[in-house]
C-alpha cells in the first residue's frame, strides 16, 4: 500500500497538471472524518478553484476524470466519488491494502524509515545538575528526549544525544557543604546542619565513601576522595564523580544512552563564556546600567532587556546558555532540540536574542525546545511525593523498581510533553487490558503464540521469506483490511512524529495497532483446515508483530514473546483454545 499510495500522489499530481498547468499544487491526500467516505479524500478541487475562477464540483469532475486516465489510479483504486462542493473521496482496491503485508515483511525492522540524508541534529536532554539522584522528571525527559531521537534517526537524520552538566555553581557548593556536614557528624534537623543542604540519605553514602578514601568512577572522570574531612576541593570532586556515577547507573537502568557529555565548567575554562560576551559587546548589543551589562534582548522581541553580568561581576543563568548553543552550532548541527522542564520557559527568548545578536548565522527560531510538566506519582491510591533516598522527590529509579522499565517508559511517553501526567504504579502493574503497556505488549506475544503454534501444527516456517509467498487476495475480511489500513499507517504516523516532536503520537498508534489486532483475533479463526488462507492469515500476523517490534522500539520498550493474563480478564478478551486459535 505504500507503493499505492505514492503511485497514487504521483498520478494526482499529474491529473491536476493536466486541468490547471498553472497551478501551484503539492498533492496530498487527507483522512476522511468518517471512513464509510472512502479511505482517502482529495480536496484539491476545492483549493483550485478559487485562484481559477471556477466551480469547485466542475474542476471535481474534471480531475476524476484525469486521475481515471492515469494508470496508477486502474491498478490501485476501486472507485472516485465526488461529495459535497466538491470532495473526491477514493476507495483503494483490495490489492492496494494487501499489498502492505509484504511490504512489512520485506523491510521488516527497516519498514517505514526513510533514508539517510547527511543532516545533522543533536537533542539534549535530562541534563541534571549532579546533586543527587534522577528524579521523576529527569525520567521524562529521559523518555521523551531518546524517543524523540529514535524518531529523528527513522527519518535519516544522524542524531548525537547530549547531556549537560551544570558542574559550576551555587548548587555544587551546596552539595560540598552538604557532603561536609555529614562528614563532622550532622544529620538534617540537627543544630549546625545548614539550612539550604540536601537531606537524602546519599548524602550520608557520599560521606562514608569519602572517609574510606574511596573512588569512583563515572563515564568522564574517576576521582579518589583524600578522607580529609576538612578538604572541601576534594570533597566537592569526591562528590560530583560519586553522583555522575549513580546517575549513570540511574540512565543505564533506564535504558538511556548519551553520545557526549558536556561540562558548563568547560565553557569557562576554554575562554567561550568570555568569547560570546566579546561577540555580544561587539555587535553593540549590550549596554552598561547601574553597575551591570545588559543584552538588548527586546530587540529581538523579548519584552524587556535582560541582565547579563551582575554587579558581583557574575553572569546570569542564561549567558552560559549563549555560549554552549553557539559551541552547539559551531559543532555543524543542522537541528538543535532541548527537552527541558516547563520551568525553563522563560529562558528560550532570552537564549535565542542572545543567539541572533551574536551574529554568528544562526537562523531564527533556533534551536527547537520540547518543554514537560512534571509527574505526579500516585500508589495505592495516595500521592508519593518523597523518597528516603533522596529526601524530597521520587527518584527515577524507585520507579523503574516499584514497575519496570517497559512500563516507566511507555508511560511517561503517553501524554503530550506540556500536560500534566500522573504515574499510578498500580496501573502499571496490572497484567490487564486497562494497563496500555500491557495491552499492547500481550498482542505481540499474543501473535507469537499463534505462529508457534501454527508451525507446530503444520511443519511449516513463518519467516518473512516463506511468508511473502502467501496469496495475499485471501485477506479480506472487514478487520483484516481494517488492521491492513492500520499497518500502512506506520510510516506516516512516524514522520509526523518526528515533524511534531510527539512520540506520544508512536503510545496512540500502538494501541490502535494493538486494538485492530485484537478485534481480528476475536472475529476470525487461524488454525484452519484451509491451508492457503492459514498462511495468509499467519503472514498478515508476522507484518503486525514487525510493525508493533519497530513502533515498540521507538520508544524504547521490549517486544516480549509471552506474557501471563490475569484470571480476571472477560471472556471476550480471553484467547481461544490453542485448537480454534
């Protein structure tokens, strides 16, 4: 169907030459509102007509009549039907919507990505300042961020991933007076504890490492603690290296990966703080008011000017920024994508006046942000607000122990980026069809099943090779073609994924996947006396599971062979006898 479909936009294309030379028409089809209308509709007439002066219903008949000319249109269609002012509905033949199965399993894990085309992109994400564990929000932005580069990379795009650390700071010295207190023998609520210290009980871990004269090793930097509890400079290393080390293993649990991590610390010690500041004065950007530099920031539509070096002689929050993006576009990116928490919101004007001004050649707009709302986590019915290991937050590993990582990732991936989301861990852990992981998980195994047992039955192999051989024409049964419909939705469904930073969108095509494929497993048998519909049926179930593995692994979840129910489930959604299956 995907050759169909782009054969079919090919002859559009051609048809509406034929009527309007003069138009300029990029062909497209939309999705009718109700699918009794077809299962494509061409508005073209109607977006002709006005700038051609005529009747949107007279161009309608006319294009029908060339789209019937063109030999794409008697291969792969079975009517066009003019509705309304002036809508062409069209109804693909069956041969266009079996077609799909074997295209599934030709490209198998392959199918719908497109090919490398040598740009560049670079999504940075989590970026947690190492002060202690990952927390719930660091987990979705851990999500969103690695599938948002899966979805990139299905679109030929050479994708880095990229972790910031904010290792300079008020909030690193915090930790080391922190780390400190607990090394003199304090403990949160004591008299002399400080009052801005992190409480968790890492703190103490910190400490007692520390004192062994321990080390620790994380992916950039190993450091050996000097005991000295007097020795704030090592106890500072000592503690940044043992929390880049828990959040290593925190993004290794998680299944995440990062190409390269960057320091801010860095940007200070190789002179690109004081460079970018040098651009910026230069450009006659900046301007000095009671004792601070300022950016002319409004004159790139900012609602007012922003201090860049306070009176102290310390830069704010967002000039580092400045200078790692112009570091980011110097490193040849075409596409820059930042997944951060909502609270950064305010910082995107800012960074990106200071981009512009910085007359490097950034274009505007640049880079793109994915901004999240944090996650409520709620189990046994109430609000978990903290962990004892942490001391005031769930950590991102509590939660990938209290379900697993399947189900931390499809969830937090489920909802759009800017909504609010809650993680109910007991959802999570229902081996139902309530839980959405559950339910699209258990109908890969579901079909893995059924194949097994087919082979078991008949002797015969279910590889793609053997499976493309299968008369395809069999498959017409009103949920087979409606689960065909769904698999050809695949590659669309990605690339707007990828245009709209929205793996959300790859969590709702799953489980319409995983309900088609269901609803056709309840409807028809599959271990039939028919041989040849048998194999049809067992290809059309081997193009479903490659399709549900590749959206699986867009968002990072498994594809697992076998998976146990509860005794609860309805009758309805209790599979049949291994003999009717």
């Amino acid at each position: 169907m995907i050759q169909a479909k782009q054969a079919l936009l090919d002859a559009l294309a051609a048809a509406v030459a034929q009527i309007a030379p003069e138009a300029d028409y990029s062909p497209a089809f939309e999705s009718p509102k109700q699918a009794a209308h077809g299962d494509f509709a061409i508005t073209a007439a109607m977006q002709l007509a006005r700038a051609h002066k005529r009747n949107p219903r007279e161009l309608a008949t006319a294009l029908v009549e060339a789209l019937n000319a063109q030999p794409a249109v008697a291969r792969w269609v079975s009517a066009l039907e003019i509705a309304g002012p002036g809508f062409i509905n069209l109804r693909l033949s069956d041969a266009a919507k079996q077609a799909v199965v074997a295209e599934v399993l030709a490209a198998g894990e392959t199918f719908g990505q497109r090919p490398a085309h040598g740009r560049k992109l670079m999504c940075e994400f989590v970026s947690a300042n190492p002060t202690g564990p990952l927390h719930v929000g660091h987990g979705r932005q851990g999500a969103l961020g690695d599938a948002i580069c899966r979805l990139f990379e299905s679109q030929g795009w050479a994708v880095s991933r990229e972790f910031y650390y904010n290792d300079a700071g008020v909030q690193i010295t915090t930790l080391a007076r922190s780390t400190q207190a607990r090394l003199q023998g304090f403990k949160p609520g004591d008299e002399g504890w400080p009052a801005d210290a992190y409480n968790g009980d890492y703190i103490a871990d910190i400490a007692t490492d520390f004192l062994a004269g321990a080390t620790v090793h994380a992916d950039d930097r190993a450091f050996t603690a000097s005991g000295d509890a007097q020795d704030i400079d090592s106890i500072r290393q000592f503690a940044v290296a043992y929390l880049r080390h828990e959040q290593d293993l925190d993004l290794q649990a998680f299944g995440v990966r990062f190409d390269n991590y960057f320091l801010e610390s860095s940007l200070y010690a190789d002179g690109k703080v004081d460079d970018a500041v040098a651009r910026l004065k230069a450009a006659g950007k900046t301007y000095e008011d009671e004792g601070a530099l300022w950016l002319r920031s409004t004159d790139y539509g900012d609602d007012k000017d922003r201090v860049m070096r306070k009176g102290d002689g310390t830069f704010t929050y967002f000039v580092p920024d400045v200078a790692y993006h112009i570091d980011k576009w110097q490193r040849g990116f075409d596409k820059v994508i930042n997944v951060q928490g909502s609270d950064h919101h305010g910082t995107i004007a800012r960074v990106r006046a200071g981009l512009q001004a910085a007359g490097v050649g950034i274009p505007q707009g640049w880079p793109d942000y994915v901004l999240h709302k944090m996650v409520t986590v709620m189990k046994g019915g109430e609000e978990v607000k903290i962990s004892k290991r942490a001391g005031s937050y769930v950590t991102l590993r509590d939660l990938i122990q209290w379900t697993s990582r399947d189900a931390v990732r499809f969830f937090l991936i489920s909802r759009k980026a800017d909504t609010e989301f809650v993680f109910d861990v007991d959802l999570a852990l229902k081996a139902s069809d309530e839980n959405p992981v559950f339910y699209v998980q258990y109908a890969h195994a579901r079909i893995c099943s059924v194949l097994a047992q087919y082979t078991a039955r008949t002797g015969r192999a279910t590889d793609a090779a053997t499976l493309a051989a299968a008369d395809r024409a069999l498959l017409t049964a009103p949920t087979e073609t409606a689960l065909m419909l769904k698999l050809a939705a695949y590659p669309d469904m990605l690339a707007g994924a990828a245009a709209d930073f929205a793996p959300h969108d790859v969590a709702f095509y799953l489980r319409d996947l995983a309900a088609a494929l269901h609803s056709w497993y309840a409807a028809e048998r599959f271990l039939i006396d028919d041989a040849a519909l048998a194999a049809a049926r067992m290809a059309l179930l081997a193009a479903t599971r490659q399709v549900l593995q590749n959206a699986l692994g867009m968002i990072g979840v498994s594809a697992p062979d076998a998976m146990a129910r509860e005794p609860a489930a309805t009758a309805t959604d209790t599979p049949p006898p291994a003999e009717t299956a």
